[in-house]
C-alpha cells in the first residue's frame, strides 16, 4: 500500500462504504480489518475509524469493542490485524491520535496487530530444523529475512508503553503471531507443484487418480434453476455437519452453523468473491471442506474439515489444491495457510501442523504480534484478571487455534 508521509492527523469515524471504499484502493488488507467482519462479530460493537491528513482519508481501521464484565460503560478496544495505516512511518502521529479518540469514547484500552513481520524462514530451512533434533523451536534458526520495519514498529511500541501478548507458543487469546504463507506472486501452477515436497505432489495426484472432484459450494444446483443462496444453505449445512465431526474427533470446540451463515452473508454481501466454500467429493460422499477467504491480493485458508472415512482418497490436499490455483489466476500475491506453533519438537503435538504446511514449500512468517496499550489502568489490570480467570476455567484448546480458525477473544 502506498502512503504519504502525514503532517498532523486526526481520527474519527467513517461510514462502511467509505471504509470499503479505502479498503479496494489498497493492494492487501486483512479480511478482519474489512466493514463486513464487524457485522460478522454480532457479540462486539464494531465502529470504523478513519485517519484524516487535513480532508484526506489517509488510514482506516475496524474496531470492536467489547464491553467490561459489570462496567459496562468500558470497553476493550480491538483491531483484529490491523489498523491500516503507513507502518513504515512515524507510528506515533498514528496511534496517538487513536488513543485520544478512542479513550475519549470509554476505552479502557486498545489492543491491535500490525499487519507487520518481522521475521521469514523458508520450507528449506524450516525442513532443516525439523530434522535437526538439537533444534527445538523455530526462532533458533538463523532468519532467511529480518525485516527492519517491523523492528522498528515491535521496538517504537515498546517505547510507547505497549504491551506484548503474543505468548510463547504463538497462540494465545488473539490472532497468532506465527503464520504459514505460500508466495504466488510471479509462479505459475507448475512452479507451486514444484516448490511442494513429494508427499504433497503425490497425495494431489492421487486425490485426481481416485476421482475425487472439488466444487464450490452455492454452484452445483444454478444449472438446475435453483437460487445460488438455496444451494449455498444446504451446502454449508453439509459442510457444517463435516465439521461438528472434525471438532469430535480432533477435540475442539465448533463454531455454531448460525456463525458460518452469518458470516458468508456478510462477506459476500461486501464482495460476491470475498468468501468461498469449496467441497470435495468421492463418488457422492463429501471427504473434505474448505473455506477461502480473499481481500485484494491476498487469500486465506480460514477453516476445513475432513471425513474419518475414506482419509486415503486425499480429499483435504484437493481442496488446498483447488484454493490455492483459485487464488493464483485471482492474481493474488500470498496463500496465508493462517497459524502455526514456532515448535519444531519432535514430541510437540503441534509440530505436526507445522510438518502439514511446510510441505506446500511456502515460507514461515513471524510478525510483530499484539499489543495492548492501557488508557485506564486499573480497569485493565481488572480486565487481565478476568480474562485469566476465564482462560484458566475454559482451558482454552490450543488444538482449535492450531487449526487456524479466527477465534479472538471469543
């Protein structure tokens, strides 16, 4: 995205289409930062905010707020990967406006995560690590890339009296801060095979050789005369009774149905091509789902489900197949595979999510996490031991997060 350098700035808010309207000018922009996702989090109050140099709308930024147990006239103040502004600037003539508004506005504080990295490793590294039994974690690995601005942001926060949340594992109450992406930028489809290891290449083949077919969910009954809305409804109700199994068996808490209707209402209510479901089938049974989301030129891998019944006919690579060539002729620049654990421990029960990803080849990406700011103190230190509390009731499973489903705060 291309910014200028701003002399003073304002906040304040904007209008959805307004918001949206920013969002389109910018090459990429984090599907949590868009007007649609705070229709899509019915349980916060959401609110965009614009950064203004002079009457030029130079930033934009979604905001939930969720309220305090028992005050609720203080809310934390949430910018789910974002906002979207110039962090390679002066950040304070950024955030100090925001922090003015928003606690002007009963905030108590303000967490974000810059859409920043900091760190690039590739598969080949990665690999090396995991083979490596000396090696325990990915941040013991010597960086293919250190990116100077996002020390810069991660040190200027710092300064500022941000906090760090971002625990060591990567996963925590918030987005992770270790993620999984495939550059697309300038590769064609026989490039993206060959940068895949030979069990990924292998297991796509086979899903082909068995006859497994992969469909976009909305689209099998329009040649039929029915309504793209009716049959996206009976297929999300499919894809959603996949994915109550999948919880069953991979022990995490589902999403309720009324969430993915919602939230595909939303999104596609935005942008017709922001949000896909993609369905695999085997001679009539459904062995794998998934869902793509895009913003401008970059596209998520948000959440999937497998059936325990016909594993070998390899379904799940199909879909991640079918997303990934869906979202190189879109002319996208990344394919985000969302969270991984930094372990590279042989007896980490995450380290097999890290193995699954980094055989698409594609590179590990740490990015500067989340940060909070507090505005009132002791409200926030009330807040902090609420959530600890409740974190330590729900023992929180790190198998859901490790499944990259968005699950912030909630």
């Amino acid at each position: 995205m291309s910014f200028s350098e701003p002399v003073s700035l304002t906040v304040g808010p904007i209008g959805a289409a307004e918001h949206l309207a920013f969002v389109r000018m910018q090459r990429s922009v984090s599907f949590l930062q868009t007007p649609a996702w705070g229709r899509v989090k019915t349980e916060w109050r959401s609110e965009s905010l614009g950064w203004y140099d002079g009457r030029q709308l130079v930033g934009a930024g979604l905001v939930l707020h969720r309220p305090v147990p028992k005050l609720d006239r203080f809310t934390l103040a949430y910018l789910p990967e974002g906002p979207v502004i110039d962090w390679t600037g002066e950040i304070d003539a950024w955030l100090d406006p925001l922090a003015t508004y928003l606690k002007r506005h009963g905030a108590f504080a303000i967490r974000l995560g810059p859409p920043v990295c900091t760190n690039i490793w590739s598969a080949a590294q990665v690999k090396e690590g995991l083979a490596d039994s000396g090696v325990r974690r990915l941040t013991e690995l010597s960086a293919q890339w250190l990116d100077p601005v996002g020390a810069r942001v991660t040190g200027r926060l710092r300064d500022a009296g941000w906090l760090p949340q971002s625990p060591a594992d990567g996963f925590g109450v918030g987005h992770p801060q270790f993620k999984y992406e495939i550059p697309l930028a300038g590769r064609t489809e026989d490039d993206l095979l060959k940068g895949m290891n030979q069990l990924w290449r292998r297991n796509i083949k086979k899903a082909a050789k068995e006859g497994v077919e992969v469909t976009v969910g909305g689209m099998a009954g329009v040649a039929a005369g029915a309504q793209v809305e009716d049959t996206l409804g009976r297929d999300l109700k499919v894809f959603h009774d996949l994915y109550v199994h999948t919880a069953e068996r991979d022990h995490f808490t589902p999403r309720p149905l009324r969430y993915f209707e919602t939230m595909f209402a939303a999104l596609s209510a935005e942008d017709p091509d922001r949000i896909k479901l993609y369905l695999a089938h085997h001679q009539g049974d459904l062995v794998a789902a998934t869902i793509l989301v895009r913003v401008g030129a970059h596209a998520w891998y948000s959440y999937g489900a497998s059936s325990t019944e016909k594993r070998e006919v390899r379904g799940s690579n199909a879909c991640q197949w079918a997303m990934i060539r869906d979202a190189s002729a879109a002319g996208c620049d990344v394919y985000d595979l969302r969270g991984i654990t930094p372990t590279l421990d042989a007896d980490d029960p995450h380290v097999g999510l890290v193995r699954f990803k980094v055989g698409t080849g594609g590179q590990a990406v740490r990015y500067v996490g989340e940060w909070d700011l507090p505005l009132r103190p002791l409200v926030y230190r009330a807040f902090d031991l609420y959530m600890r509390r409740r974190a330590h009731i729900a023992d929180v499973s790190k198998t859901a997060y490790a499944r990259a489903t968005p699950h912030h705060l909630d």
